[in-house]
C-alpha cells in the first residue's frame, strides 16, 4: 500500500489540479492523507467535490510555535501520524506531478528507504523556469553536515519506507523543518539514493511557503536560532 501526505493551507488555486496528476497514478488500494491547517478559502470543498473515496482528510490544530516552519511540519506530521502505506511519499498542494513519478519512485524505493527526485521549476502557470531544481537552483549532497549549512532536502521530491517514518517520529518539537529532519534521518541510518530526473512541476507563486532556491532573507537572528536547533538534533542522531 502507498500513502501520499499532503500539508493543505488556504490551497483552493491549485489543489484539484494537484490531486488529479496524484490520483491517476496510484491503486484503488492506496490513499491520499490530506492535514487541513484550517483553510479558510474553498480548499476543502473543492477535495468533497473531487469525491475520491481514496482521500482522508484530517483537520489539523495549530499551536503557537517558535518558527513559521514549524506550522508546516506540524502540519505534516499530523499526516504522516495517519499513513497506513508501507511506501510514503510527501507532496505539497500546489505542485503537479509528471506521469512518471510513482512508477519511478516505487522501482527505486526496491533497493533503498528513502529517495530524492529531481523536478522542474516553474511559474504558476507551470511554464518552465528552470529544467532541473537541483543542477539551477540548488545543489544536494547526501552528507549531514553539507546539510547542516546547506539544506537541500525539498520534501515534495522525497519519498520513503515506513521504517524511516518509524524511527523519525516524533519530530522534534522546534526549529527543524520536516524534509530536514526526514532527511536527515535518512541519510544517517538507512539506503539513500538520489533520482536526477525530475519527476514533477515545482510550482513557484506569490503564496509558495518555501523560497524555491533563491537567496534566502530571513534575518541573522533566525538564521543563528534555526541552525542551533538543527544543530542540537543533529547531535541526536549522530549518537552511537
């Protein structure tokens, strides 16, 4: 069985368009997990109307938190807490994927826990920007500590087996976003493979939540907190 999570917000523009790629994709036996952080646009009326008996939605209540990331990822992780697949691949709400991709990432997942794929950047209109996130817009390398200074994981390109999830649950409670700390966890304990072809559109907007790559203006004050926080579960992980 396979589960898709998918973290929704205030999604309604681009939402139908992002389940129908997903749907066509996966068995009637598969499920979409849909964590609603109180949308307050048509979002969840438009997924009733997609009517598809393989999506669970799940409302999700937020929390005061320390840093904007951390609504996302307790967002996320109040889907993946739902996934039943053995196979789990996240998704953001706004992005569509290619035709391939499942198919892709199944044959891959074979061999290995947990996967990174490659995708192509563009505009809102799903014009291409640029062919490939990872040779234009940003380097990955499957090292912690590259990843300490550089995060590089994007997690509408991750996918994994129910074991990572096992152990990366719970997340930790501050600072460290959910793609980071899933892909951390990865690297440091189980088979990590990188796909370079891309596997889906990465739709870049006015409301996108993540910076897509580009120079990052986030304060000194926030940078020094966030890696401090990355940094302590980092430590966590590199434990014998």
């Amino acid at each position: 069985m396979l589960t898709v999570c998918i973290a929704t917000y205030n999604g309604e523009k681009y939402i139908r368009q992002q389940l129908e790629s997903i749907l066509k994709q996966i068995s009637e036996t598969d499920e979409i997990i849909i964590s609603d952080d109180g949308s307050k646009d048509r979002t969840l009326d438009i997924v009733k109307e997609i009517g598809d008996k393989r999506i669970c939605v799940y409302n999700h209540i937020k929390r005061k938190a320390k840093f904007n990331i951390d609504y996302a990822t307790a967002n996320f992780e109040n889907a993946l807490t739902k996934a039943k697949g053995d196979i789990i691949i996240l998704s953001d709400q706004d992005d569509v994927w290619l035709d391939n991709k499942v198919e892709t990432i199944v044959k891959t997942l074979d061999n290995n826990d947990m996967v990174m794929s490659d995708c192509h950047v563009t505009d809102e209109r799903l014009n291409i920007i640029h062919q490939s996130y990872y040779k234009d817009c940003r380097r990955f390398e499957q090292s912690l500590w590259y990843n300490f200074h550089h995060p590089s994981f994007l997690g509408s390109c991750m996918a994994f087996r129910r074991e990572v999830l096992k152990r990366a649950l719970p997340f930790p409670k501050y600072g460290v976003g959910h793609d980071l700390w899933l892909g951390m966890v990865g690297l440091r304990y189980y088979r990590f493979a990188f796909i370079d072809t891309p596997l889906m559109n990465y739709r870049r907007h006015s409301s996108s939540v993540t910076d897509g790559g580009k120079e990052n203006h986030t304060s000194l004050w926030f940078k020094i907190s966030y890696r401090l926080y990355v940094l302590k579960a980092m430590l966590g992980l590199i434990k014998p």
